[in-house]
C-alpha cells in the first residue's frame, strides 16, 4: 500500500516515530509535514533525536488563525493528493493538521486512517476538541488509545471501524524512559536537583492568548512553593512579551525560563520532576507515563483515565486549588492504561487491512 501520512506539531513527530519505521517495513509511506510547528525546536529537533525519516513533503504552512490555516492546508494537500495517488491517508491526534489531512483524504475518496481516535474533553470551546470530533466521523479506521475513547466513538455512532490499540507514545515513552530516569544532567543543567522542581509548560490559546487568562498565569507561577522551569512556547513568550508579564516572570527568583526542548531532554525533566503543570494534552500523558503526578491547567481533559487513576488533577487557574494538588500524596497505584507498548505493531496491521 502507498500511505500519505500528515503531520505538523511536536506530539505527531513522536506519535510518528514510533508508526513510521514499522509502516514502511511492509508499505510505502510518504511523510507530509505541514509546517504547523516550523520553529526548529518543535520541529526539526524530533527527527534528529527520535529518527523519524525527513518528510518527502514540505508545506510550510505556519501562523495564522485556525480557520485561514486549515484553509491553506487544503489547498496544498489536494494537489499532493491528486500526484501521489495514496491508498490511504494517516493522521494523528486533534491538530489543524490532522483535520486537514482529515478533510482532503474524504473529500477525494480516500480512506483515513485516525490514530488517537476517541479521545474527548467534551469542552466544544477548544480547537482540538472540534477537530478530533471532525476528523473522527470522516475517518474508515479509528485507532484507540483506550476502551474509554473506543466507548466515545460507539456512542457517536462513528461509521468507520474501531479498533484498541494502546497509545503509540508509550511505545516511545518505554524506549526512551530509562535513559530519560538516569539523566540527572539535564535538571543540573538548569541548577535544579532532581525531585525538587516543578515543569511547566503552557501554550493553549484559552490560557496565553486572553489577557487576563494570562495574568492568572503568571499568578499561578509566582505562587508555586518550589523551584519552577518554565521551557516557553514561542507563542507564549510571544504574548508574555506583548502584555509586558515575560518581565514580571522574569522577576520570580524561582523561575527559570527557558527555549521550548527537544523531547529527550524533555523527558528527562519530566522524570525527575515532583510534579508537572501543563495545559497540553499530550504532556499529561508523557507525565503519567513518568510515574509523576500532575497538574492540569484547564477544566477538562481528553485523558480522563489519569485523573481517575489520581495522577493528574484539573485545576484550570485556581491558585489554591494548585497548591492543594501539589500536597496530594501521590498515589499507590500505577495502572497500565494505555497498553503494552506495541501500540505501533497493531496500528501498522490494521492499516494493512484497509487494502482488502
């Protein structure tokens, strides 16, 4: 078979890295990358450390808003459509890219393959969570990370067919975690020990792009007991920049700043963590994956399996509500809930069945 995958941000290079070797073991793949994430620290990074194969395609399709991206997406992906002559397209996650890879494919009458199908915050006011919605109801093949986001699409009556097959990230997580647990340069790096700092990451647009929102924030930050390391989104620094509060951060003797992080160091940070903050989707998992509780900048999630398993607290901006997670004991148990790492093997096997 010949697959068009499209990516564009950072989790889809480590979501691809972990599918793209083994697909083209038995397939012919070719790698679209979208440009959505074009600086080279959330770029070009991933497929140096990871050795995810340079894209046969470039798009460079970055900036602007949600709908004028998408727009521009599409119309570079049918004409790339329409030379390559995939048998399938593969997506991965709730980006304007995999809507767009989404779209294109359905619209020319090729099967799409979605992997990460299911995963809802219910929170319609969120990009990702329209796009996942989307993506999912054009999808022939919806590849699960859990039974929970499997029950999601039966309840939606999605028409294509849905398949478990664990989470591809813990598959990246399980080859990279040792190294990742032993590294205690990386936290020294930055003049922090080990198990005595928290990482932060924020970049949602409903958390840096509304000012208030953001000054909630940096609130939040300044009151955090410990240590924090803060590696800041371009666009976050951007806004922080423009709202005058990257000096007021600036300021905290107990942040540190610092350029986004390739995914090695950042795992490594991750692991040595007491705890992580985040508003990403993706980094609440990486940081269940660690062993290491965290701390939800938003009120949802789309991985609602960590906060059950009490790993993972929601306390959108609330400052007391983030000092009280942080005194919670960690819990006792630490539940499989994503699979066995071979989450790739089954994603590479189902796509081979949309050949039939």
């Amino acid at each position: 078979m010949k697959i068009l995958t499209v990516v564009g941000n950072r989790p889809q290079f480590i979501k691809a890295a972990a599918v793209s070797g083994l697909l083209r073991a038995e397939h012919e793949e070719i790698l679209v990358h979208t440009g959505q994430h074009y600086d080279d620290a959330l770029s070009s990074v991933f497929f140096a450390e990871l050795g995810l194969s340079a894209p046969e395609h470039e798009l460079g399709i970055g900036g602007g808003s949600n709908t004028s991206q998408t727009a521009r997406m599409l119309a570079a992906l049918e004409p790339l459509l329409e030379e390559t002559v995939p048998d399938a397209v593969l997506v991965y996650g709730d980006t304007n890219s995999t809507l767009a890879g989404a779209l294109a494919a359905a619209q020319r009458g090729v099967p799409v393959a979605h992997v990460e199908a299911g995963m809802r915050s219910f929170d319609r006011s969120m990009p990702e969570e329209l796009n996942r919605v989307l993506c999912d109801h054009m999808s022939e093949l919806l590849l699960c990370a859990s039974h929970t986001a499997a029950e999601n699409l039966r309840r939606e009556s999605v028409a294509g067919r849905v398949e478990v097959v664990g989470d591809v990230m813990v598959d990246v997580a399980l080859r990279w975690q040792p190294a990742a647990r032993a590294d205690r340069a990386a936290p020294g790096a930055y003049g922090l020990d080990p198990g005595s700092y928290l990482l932060l990451t924020a970049h949602r647009a409903g958390n840096v792009d509304e000012p208030e929102r953001l000054r909630a924030l940096v609130r939040l930050v300044a009151a955090l007991p410990e240590p924090v390391l803060f590696p800041a989104h371009p666009r976050t620094r951007a806004r922080l920049q423009s709202t005058g509060l990257l000096a007021e951060l600036e300021r905290l003797e107990g942040v540190r700043l610092a350029e986004p992080l390739g995914y090695v160091e950042f795992s490594a940070l991750v692991c040595n963590a007491r705890a992580v903050l985040t508003d990403s989707g993706g980094v609440q998992k990486e940081a269940y994956l660690a062993g290491v509780p965290c701390i939800t900048l938003r009120s949802t999630t789309e991985w609602v399996e960590t906060v059950d398993a009490g790993w993972n607290t929601l306390v959108d901006l609330d400052v007391e509500r983030a000092l009280a997670a942080l005194e919670r004991p960690m819990p006792v148990d630490h539940p499989r809930l994503y699979g066995d790492g071979r989450a790739a093997e089954r994603c590479v096997a189902a796509i081979g069945t949309l050949a039939s």
